[in-house]
C-alpha cells in the first residue's frame, strides 16, 4: 500500500490527520486509537485507552499487531510501500 493509499483509507475511517514537526504522520481515530506512519514508511497502531476505576491508564505505551493484538514488540513489521 502507498502512502495515498493509506491516506484515504484511513481517513475513510473518520481518521484526522496531524503532521508532527519531525514529518510523522498521525492519525487520530475517534475511539482516540491512532496509527502513526514514520518517514521510512513503518506503521505503528496504539489501542483506544483504557482507564482503571481510580482513572490512571491501563494500556499507556501499547501497540497493536497487524492482527489488531496488543503486542509489545516495538516493531510490528508493518510497512508502507513508498
């Protein structure tokens, strides 16, 4: 998939895009999961938080696998073709 390509995708998923300052690519979901697309093209996903009843953050720093899981490998493997 290009990098077009996931642009469309994604926002066809109600995904808001922020560009950071270092030209990382941030997509912002309503559920506040994001996918984040570095310059080389290496996709990173982090899940919808998730609270504990006191409100502190349960899954803070999280990613996800290609299959939706949460994962703690810090590279998944997922890349776009640029």
């Amino acid at each position: 998939m290009s990098r077009a390509d996931a642009d469309a995708f994604l926002r066809s998923l109600s995904a808001t895009l922020k560009t950071t300052a270092g030209g990382y690519a941030e997509y912002k979901f309503p559920d506040k999961s994001a996918v984040w697309i570095r310059l080389d093209g290496e996709v990173v996903r982090t899940p919808a938080p998730t609270y504990r009843p006191d409100g502190s953050r349960t899954n803070k720093g999280g990613r996800l696998d290609p299959n939706g899981n949460p994962t703690t490998e810090h590279n998944t493997g997922e890349k776009l073709n640029i």
